[in-house]
C-alpha cells in the first residue's frame, strides 16, 4: 500500500516499521478522502430541486474543505519519510467507502450517502488514532486525525441537521 520511502535518513523517533504502518493508516484515510470528494463533486453537479441553491453551495463547501484535508494528508504521508499514492486506481483499491455510480438522486438521498460516509471515516478514524498513538508510538499523527476527525464531526452534524436527524 504506502511506498516505502528511498530517504533512510528519516529520524524523527518512530521506527521505520512504525512509519510504515502509519503510513498505511493514512494511505487508507487518503483513499477514503479521495472517494468521498468525487462524490460531493457529482452531487454538487447534479443535485435539483426546491433546496438546490443551498445544496450547490452547501456540497461545494464541503468539497473545497475536502481538497484542503486531502492534501494535508498526503503531505503527511511524506512528513513521515514516505510517498503519497496519487491516482484514482490506488486510492479505489485502497478505499473502504463505496464509490457512487452517479445518476440521478433525490437530495435527501444525496445528504444520506454523504452522513454515511462521513460518518464511516470518523469510525475509521478513531481506530486509526489507537492505532498510531498506541501501537506505533506516532502523537504527532494521531493529533492530526483528532484534527481531521473533528472537522469531519461537524459536516456530519450539518448534514444530520439538513436531514432533520
């Protein structure tokens, strides 16, 4: 999954092998970014209805915070000695969020597929940070993913409230 990296100079008090696995950690987390911000493209494209100015501007937002999250992921990925994936291929390989075929959608259908996998991302998540803090010595990245996964708590909770939750 995560490409070990060609720099052996990387000294920052993880293992290597510790490295490696929160590389991976964060190679699954970037997957799931990746598929989640395809989807909120091609709902902001496509959402209709009485709501659809609220929605356009609501996904585009999320979106755009999605891009931002994205590659502060990747770059973390390279904080820790390693490379980032970057293609579409990897990240539908590596993602455990399931892609959207696209069509047309009602926009309560549209807002629950997003709660759904935002919501799946902070599960993953939380795992993750026991994973990194504990099992691989790494606070600096699991201070991250409480960050991430803060920001992800709030768009869920914006949706649940379009939804009415």
């Amino acid at each position: 999954m995560a490409t070990k990296s060609k720099n052996n100079n990387v000294k920052i008090g993880i293992t290597d092998e510790h490295r490696q696995d929160v590389a991976n950690e964060l190679q699954l987390l970037l997957a799931d970014e990746h598929v989640l911000y395809v989807k909120t493209r091609n709902f902001h494209w496509n959402v209709e209805g009485l709501e659809f100015g609220v929605l356009h501007k609501f996904f585009e937002e999320q979106y755009n915070l999605l891009a931002d999250w994205i590659d502060e992921i990747a770059e973390r990925i390279r904080y820790i000695g390693h490379y980032s994936t970057g293609s579409m291929y990897e990240f539908l390989q590596n993602t455990r969020l399931q892609e959207d075929n696209g069509g047309k959608l009602p926009a309560t259908q549209m807002l629950q597929k997003l709660l759904d996998d935002h919501q799946s991302i902070i599960r993953s998540i939380r795992e993750s940070i026991d994973k990194v803090q504990d099992k691989n010595d790494d606070v600096g990245t699991g201070d991250f993913l409480t960050e991430i996964l803060q920001k992800h708590e709030k768009i869920a909770w914006m949706i649940r409230a379009h939804l009415a939750q």
